[in-house]
C-alpha cells in the first residue's frame, strides 16, 4: 500500500484538528484562574489570620530592635502602668503604631466582616 504526501497530511490534519477540538476548551478551562474563594467567618480562618499577625509581628519586633527593647520591658509592669507606657510611646511614635496597626489590620478586616 503506497501513501501519498498530500493524503497523509491530511490524515495527520485531521487527527490534529479532532485533538484540538476536544482537548481544547478542556485545556483552555484549566488555563483560566480560579474566582477567588469568598471570605469565610470560620475558627480556623480567624486562627490563620492571627497566625499570619503573630509572625509578622515577630518578623517587625526582630527588624526593629527599639521597638522590641520597649515591649520587652513591659514584661513585668503592672497592666495600668503598661498601658500608660504603650500610649505614651505610640504618640511619641507614630510610625512604629501605624507599622503595628497595618500588622493588625487583617485582623480587624476579620471582626468587621463576621462580628
């Protein structure tokens, strides 16, 4: 049996075509992102979300030794006295209570969203 070049191109076209036509809209649905899931009001999200403050926390504390000099000496302070101290160095700071507040802001994102 003798094939010819223009018969098997068009063999090989085809079966070509056939794979793209059902291997297509398969391949271009995996291409597309995912929506994004809604937000959830669940423990387990609430306890991500803290986890995610709690490190980023550390991370600015460890980058910003004053900053986790001050805290650390409000170890063994009285609770009264250590919010008169907390308040009295974020006014005198107002960037280190704008980097804490971002770091928390997830957080309050949580509780406005679920309750």
């Amino acid at each position: 049996m003798v094939f010819r070049k223009p018969f098997a191109r068009r063999v090989l076209f085809a079966a070509v075509a056939s794979g793209t036509a059902l291997l297509g809209p398969g391949l271009a649905a995996q291409a597309q992102p995912a929506p994004p899931a809604p937000p959830t009001c669940s423990a387990a999200d609430l306890a991500g979300i803290m986890s995610g403050i709690t490190a980023a926390t550390s991370v600015y504390l460890f980058t910003n030794p004053p900053v986790n000099d001050f805290f650390t000496s409000l170890k063994d302070v009285p609770a009264e006295e250590k919010r008169a101290a907390l308040q009295a160095y974020v006014d005198a700071n107002p960037q280190v209570k704008a980097d804490l507040q971002g770091i928390r802001q997830p957080a309050v994102d949580f509780r406005n969203r679920c309750g």
